[in-house]
C-alpha cells in the first residue's frame, strides 16, 4: 500500500517514534482502550446478529405451527420445540457459542453452558437483548432472546476471554515517576494527535453503526477501506434481512386466501424489494395455452409488447430454469419478438413454477428494473416460486373445497359423515331444517340417532352390510326432534379417506313424494273400484228388480198373519236398501246421469232441513247463516240435498249427547279463495260450511275419510260410502271440499260451488287498498300460520310481533302495549285457550282491539257471539285469505290504536 500524507504511519506512527518510545507505550494503551470500545460494539453487534437468527428460528416455528393450524395441538407443539432446541444447539456450534434456554419459571430447558458460568448468567435472564459480565479476569458477552409464545428465555454468550490489558496496567508499576513528569508535555501533544486522527474517526464509525446509518469517510485511507467493507456488509445484510422479511410476510399473507388474492400478494411483495417497473405472474394450462395474467406496472402507463408469435410470453413459456437476462434487446431468442414501433422491455428475470407433478404451470415475470437484475435477485425469485407453486396449488384447491361446501351447505338434502364407530362429525345445515336437530345436537353422537323409528332392521344390520358392500341404501320413517315423523330415502356408502375408514350419509325427506303415491294409488284404486263396482250394480240392479217384484207379489198374497209375511217383508225391505245402494254406487261411478240446473244453494239448504227434522235430535242446535242475494251454480238438486244430508247425518252421530251443527253459505270472490280452493275463474265461488261441535278426529282419520269403504261407525250401522260420494261429487262439479277438525273439538267441512254466471254473481267489489300502519301481535301455537300473517300483513305496512303460546304472548303485550294495535288470536291452543288469553289481554288493558281467528267457525265457542258483537273484537276463520285478514286488520286498526 503506498503511504500518503493521509497514511496513519506519516500522521500517527511517525510522531510517536520522533517523540519517545514511552508515548508509544501510552500510546498504545490509548489504542487499546479505543479498541475495547470498538469491540465491545462489535461484540454487541455480532451478538444482536446472533440473537436475530434465533428469533428468525424461534418465529418460522411457530408461523409454521399457525399456518397448519396445530399451535394448540400440544402433541404436535412439544414435537416442534425439541425440533427448534435441536436446531439453536446445532446453530450455536457453527457460531462457536454456548447458551441455555429457560422456562417462565426459571427452571433449564437445555443449556450448553458450563455449570460455573451458569450462575453469572441467571441474573440476565430477566432482561431482552445484549449484556457483557465479568468472571474474575474473564470477561463474557452475551445476548438474551424473549419468546413469549412458549415462555422461554433464550440466553446465548461467547466463551469468557482473559482481558489481557489487566497485564499490562501492573506493568505501569515499574514505570519511573521522573519520565512521567518528563513526558507530560509530549502526552498531550500525542493525545491531541490521537484525538484528531484516530480516537475521532472511530467514534463517527461507531455512532454510525449505532445509528444504522451508512457509516462515512474519515479521510484516512486504511479506515475508508474498512469504513467501506462495514456499509457493503451492512448493505448485503440488510438486502438479505429484507428478502427474509418479504418471504415472511408473504408466508403470513397467504394463509387460507383465494388464489387471486395469492398471487397478487407475492407480486405486491416481491416487487418492493426488487422495485421492477413491471411485474407478472403467468398462467399456463395443460396444454401449455396461456390460462391468465396477473400483472402489476408502477412505471409508464404505455405498455410493452408481451404477445406476439415470438412474443415474451412464449419464450418464457419455455423456460425450465430461473433465466435472467440484462439486454433484451440483443437476446437471441427474443430478437424479432418485438413488433416495429413499440416499447422493448430493457432487461428482464423470469423464474418457472413448477407443480407437484414437475409440470409447468406459471412463470414470474419482472421487466425493467434500474440498474439491472442480480445474482441475489434470481435467488430469491427461485424461493419464492417454489412457495407460489404450493401456495398456488392449495388456493386452488381451497377454492375447490369451498365450492363443493357451498353446495353441500345449500343442499336440501342431510348430508352427514362419521368416523369408523359412526360418531357424526359433520352434518350440513339442512339436517337442523329437517330434523330439528342442530349441530351441537348431534356432534359425536351415533349416526343411529338419524334411523328415528324402531325398523325391521336394526342399526348393526346396516353397518354390516356397509362393511361388506360399501353402500346402503333404503327407506324408513324417520322421526324429527319433536316427535314428528316422516319418510326418509336414504344412502350411506363408504367414504375413501387415507389412512382412515369413514362414511357419508345422504337423506332425503320423502314424505311428500309417499303421500302424492298414496294418492295415485288411492285415485287408481277408486277407478278401478269405481268401474268394477258400475257393472256389478248394473247386473245387481236386475237382480234386485226379480227379487223386489216377487216379494211384492207374494206379499200381496200373503196376510199379515201369515207364517211367510214377515220372511217375505225382510226380502222386500233388504231389496229396497239393497236399490238404494246401488243408486249411491251409480252415483259415484257417475252411470246414473244427474239433473244438473241453475241452482241456489240456499234453496238446497231450506229443502234438506226439512227432511232432517225428524232425523236430528232436539239435544242438537241446529244454527244456519244464509247469505242473501248470492249467484247460483250448475248442480243437481237431489246430489246438493244429499251431500246436505250426509255430512249432517255424520255430524248428528258425532254429536251423541247434544252439540251444535251450523251451516253457513256466503260467496266469496277469487281474491278471497284459500291455496287449496278449487281453480274458480273471476266470477268466484259460493261457499258451504257445515261444521259440528262433536267428537272430531285425528289427522290419521281425516287422511282416510274421503276413501271408499271407510268407516269409523260400527258395523251395520255405515256403509263407508257417504264421503266419497261427496267427494266424488264436487269433483263432478269441479268444486273443492276443505275438512278441519280436531279430537274434542269438532269438526268443519267446507265446500266451494264454482258460480255458473257471472253476471247473476254478486258486485264485484272495488280493489281495496289493505295498506295500513300499526303493530299487529300474533298469538298462534301454529309456526306457519304466524309465517303466514307476517307475509300478509308487512308488505301493507304493519309491522308484527309473533308469539308461540298465551304466556309468551301476555308477555310481549305486557311489555308493548302502548305500541300494539290490535292482537290476533288463535282459539285454540295448548295450555292456554285463546279465551284465557283474552281475559287477561282484557284486564290489562280494557280497549284492547281482538281479531279471534279458528279453524272452525264462530258458533263452536261459547260467548263468542256476544264478544263479537263489542266494537273491540272481530272474527276470522281459517283458512283465510289475504283480502280477508287485511281487511279485519284495517277495520280493527280504523277503531282507533291502544289509548
């Protein structure tokens, strides 16, 4: 090296030699002390280096642990921490350290550290980051890392160093007090050159280590040297510590994201540390067609030519390693890739991605960075395409998943899995909809639990079959959370799981597929009777006709005292109702042709009183309500007196100890017609209801009571056929009859009458405007009744309160009085009936308004007529239609609100 007049040996050397060889001595004490702060920072440094590699170790294992969701697995975490014990030991060795990790409670984890200096050490454990102890003569540096996450104290030192200026401080003794006194001048003068020249520079060194700034010059040529050897090792360490961060952060921005968002993360954060003009993330499919391209571009706005025949694009398609190329212009392969006239790329780097399988799918892409691309830049784009590869891979497949749950989730069928003993682990939200059973329910119970009602085949059954075939499929009733039963298909095969034996369940409520078979079964049935049973009364009516003929003539014969009169007069009287029952059978199996005519149902009505006056007992109110004024209908006469008669004569028998049976016409327009009415066109219908305060039956009963041949009476005293001959008779007319009853409390039958002209029909009435305001509280022990006034009643304005049962309802009124306008009410319900209800509605606030709504009609219920008649309370059956209901709101609404 030549030596300047900057040369530490013309400004420093040589004047210390000129001087004496004493200052020299005190000299290089000076030096020596300078030099221990220079490494004591030096040690603090490499220390603080030290402990950010065992926290980078520390932190990518529990990221890893969080990304595959096992931090709290302790099994797997126990696992992990001796693997990171291992792994800081092995680091320590290459580092020529010692160190020792403890717990939270003080106690060693591990520790390569000699016991002796262990005790030196336990007073900084406490504490975070670098620490320099004293051992007798020995000196020791060290640094401490807190890990939270697994409360551990991470301490780590260097092997203690004997600090040989000790030595040389005892040496001073034998200096003579003389030369020291001597000398004084020449110290100074020494130490002003020092200071200038040396102490200075290397303390604007280490205020710029200490800072983090990029160390300056000092005018001295050997220490530039090593100021420049600092700032390149500074600066690599920083690339090499943001390339880490970047990775990091991409690591922790990827977790269970789609694979858009993925691949716009990797090019957000790669290319800040590459700072690229353009940046690209290229999709290829199978095939190796162009699938997509996610791009980013923070330069110009004009874009480069990609495409092309030859285009960049299709070179990098082709590549099979990282490629980095710093003239594009010149590159052979990419020569006449470029258009005339357009923008050519000046450098590039593009690195392939490769799948599991070793197949191409992607290429990343940077054009046009300042400066040029380096060897640390294709490193780091070679790890990252290894992580975009599987990242990518799993976002993909992620989306997958996510798919085929949206639709497992939006299915409405069960879908359930279990393990191999059958526990449920899985059921999709259609199992709490159609069961009842949520989640929490079922979660580690047996899938029997799903089997509802006892089968001929048991639960063990299935599995055995599963076990052996694979599959099971079947169908059974099936029984919800509250009792309720239905039909359920059903099919549970095996799942393949790796390493793991497990089955899935698919459920189907069928219920309402049995009953539509049922009644194609039933309406074949009745077909097939019906034209059976049309030619048997054909021929049986002949042989009546010979049977009555004879019987009459020998009964003309006979006397009454006669042995043979009474034989002969049961003959004649069994042909008679035989006759009879053959015109029923005709009647039904539509051979005997009807009398069909305009007809008032009214009229019907008055001439099947009278010839029930003698048939229904006086313990029976009979009550009717005829509307006045209502069209007529194209009917039979005879066939309206008998439908009349028969339910009449069913609701007498129902009524064994008295009762009340109410028959009740009134038209009704389309608008007002139920879902189940008949299909009447615009002139409406007449509506006759007949119903009966008598024993009633259960929905089992009313499923069968329009069947041929079924009868709930005793024997002889019922043929079976008087409901189906109803039925069959509206059909004829193209009618409807609705039944509502309930065991105890009665039972209703209503028949819609099509209207036959519209001009004899009543006024249509104007359209009405049903909008309103007010809150409506409905009190029904029916789900889908309270459904059905809410979807009524809040598209015209009112808001509405639902309540399950009396006291639920009594609370909410309780509570809202003030607000609530009027209150719908159902009659009957468990527990509490709709009139305890309405007392206690009453007592606490007398002007409550009261819509009272039943499936049976108003005189089934005692008082109710006279409740009624107050301005407060109105009356609505069921089933009602929207006309109806908005309009006993608006009215009830109209009175005046809750004062």
């Amino acid at each position: 090296m030549k030596h300047t007049g900057k040369s530490i040996r013309m400004r420093v050397i040589t004047p210390i030699f000129v001087f004496s060889a004493g200052i020299c001595l005190i000299l290089f004490l000076i030096i020596l002390d300078t030099s221990h702060k220079v490494s004591v920072d030096y040690l603090e440094f490499i220390m603080a280096d030290y402990g950010e590699t065992c926290q980078y170790i520390l932190d990518s294992s529990v990221t890893e642990l969080i990304s595959a969701r096992l931090l709290d697995n302790p099994i797997v975490a126990e696992a992990k921490q001796k693997e990171v014990v291992s792994e800081l030991s092995e680091y320590w060795k290459q580092k020529d350290l010692q160190g020792m990790i403890l717990s939270s409670d003080g106690s060693i984890l591990y520790s390569s550290v000699p016991p002796a200096i262990q005790g030196v050490l336990s007073p900084f454990a406490g504490r975070s980051g670098y620490f320099h102890a004293v051992k007798g003569f020995e000196h020791i540096n060290g640094y401490v890392v807190d890990f939270p996450a697994w409360h551990w104290k991470v301490v780590m030192v260097r092997k203690p160093l004997l600090w040989v200026t000790e030595i040389f401080r005892k040496e001073l003794a034998i200096l003579v007090p003389v030369i020291l006194f001597g000398i004084s001048l020449l110290i100074m003068s020494i130490f002003v050159i020092i200071k200038r020249n040396f102490q200075r520079p290397v303390e604007n060194i280490i205020n710029d280590l200490r800072s983090g700034k990029e160390v300056r010059e000092t005018g001295i040529s050997e220490m530039d040297t090593i100021v420049a050897a600092i700032n390149d090792s500074i600066l690599g360490l920083r690339q090499k510590t943001e390339h880490i961060k970047a990775l990091h952060d991409i690591a922790l921005s990827l977790h269970d994201q789609s694979r858009d968002v993925t691949i716009n993360a990797i090019l957000e954060k790669v290319n800040s540390i590459l700072g690229a003009e353009f940046a690209a993330l290229v999709l290829y499919g199978t095939q190796g067609d162009l699938k997509n391209i996610f791009s980013k571009n923070s330069g110009s706005e004009t874009p480069m030519d990609l495409h092309g025949e030859q285009g960049v694009l299709e070179y990098i398609k082709t590549l099979s390693a990282p490629e980095r190329i710093n003239d594009v212009s010149v590159h052979p392969g990419l020569q006449r890739a470029f258009s005339p006239g357009t923008r050519i790329p000046q450098n590039m780097i593009a690195t392939p991605i490769f799948s599991e399988d070793k197949s191409r799918t992607g290429v990343l892409l940077f054009l046009n960075k300042p400066g040029g691309f380096t060897g640390e830049d294709e490193v780091l784009l070679s790890a990252v395409s290894a992580d975009a590869a599987v990242t990518i891979s799993k976002a993909e497949n992620l989306m997958q998943l996510m798919r085929f749950k949206q639709v497992i989730d939006s299915s409405f069928d069960v879908v359930a899995i279990t393990g191999k003993e059958r526990e449920i682990s899985y059921v999709n939200p259609a199992c709490e909809t159609l069961t009842g059973y949520t989640v929490l329910d079922l979660m580690g119970k047996k899938l029997d639990v799903l089997f509802g009602v006892p089968q001929a085949w048991t639960a063990d059954d299935v599995w055995e079959r599963l076990r052996s075939d694979g599959l099971w499929r079947g169908e059974f009733m099936n029984r919800r959370k509250n009792g309720d039963t239905y039909y359920a298909s059903t099919v549970i095969f095996l799942l393949p799981v790796a390493h793991e034996e497990r089955f899935a369940m698919v459920q189907r409520d069928i219920t309402q597929e049995k009953r539509l078979y049922e009644q194609l079964l039933r309406a074949q049935k009745l077909e097939a009777v019906g034209t059976l049973a049309g030619g048997i009364a054909h021929d049986f009516n002949n042989l009546l006709a010979a049977i009555m003929g004879y019987a009459e003539i020998m009964q003309s014969q006979l006397s009454e005292e006669d042995p043979f009169f009474k034989p002969v007069d049961i003959i004649y009287k069994a042909a008679v109702q035989g006759a009879e029952l053959t015109k029923k059978i005709l009647s039904i199996t539509r051979k005997e042709i009807p009398a069909i005519k305009t007809l008032d149902i009214n009229e019907a009505v008055a001439a099947s009183l009278d010839l029930l006056e003698r048939s229904i007992p006086k313990a029976i109110e009979v009550i009717t309500c005829l509307a006045p004024g209502i069209p007529p209908v194209l009917a039979d006469p005879s066939q309206v007196q008998q439908i009349i008669v028969n339910l009449s004569i069913n609701a007498r028998d129902a009524m064994p100890e008295g009762g009340k049976l109410s028959i009740v016409t009134e038209y009704v327009t389309a608008e007002e017609l139920p879902v189940s009415g008949p299909a009447a066109d615009a002139a409406g219908c007449v509506k006759l209801s007949i119903s009966d305060t008598g024993t009633g039956m259960d929905a089992d009963t009313v499923q069968k009571i329009f069947d041929p041949f079924f009868t709930t009476k005793e024997s002889g005293k019922g043929t079976g056929l008087g409901l189906y001959i109803v039925h069959s008779i509206m059909a004829k007319y193209g009618g409807n009859i609705n039944v509502y009853s309930e065991p105890a409390k009665g039972t209703r039958f209503t028949l819609y009458f099509p209207v036959t002209n519209p001009q004899d029909a009543a006024p249509r009435q104007q359209a009405e405007d049903l909008k309103g305001s007010g809150t409506v509280l409905i009190i029904d022990d029916e789900p889908h009744v309270r459904e059905l006034c809410k979807d009524i009643l809040q598209p015209m304005g009112y808001k509405v309160l639902a309540a399950g049962g009396g006291s639920e309802g009594i609370q909410i009124f309780k509570e809202m009085k003030d607000r609530i306008s009027v209150v719908i009410l159902d009659m009957i319900m468990p527990r509490m009936g709709g009139m305890e209800v309405y007392e206690v509605l009453k007592t606490i606030h007398p002007g409550v308004r009261i819509i009272f709504c039943s499936g049976y009609s108003r005189d089934g219920f005692a008082n109710i007529q006279d409740i009624v008649k107050q301005e407060s309370a109105s009356f609505v059956e069921k089933p009602f239609s929207q006309l109806t209901l908005g309009r006993a709101v608006k009215q009830a609404v109209a009175q005046g609100h809750i004062s």
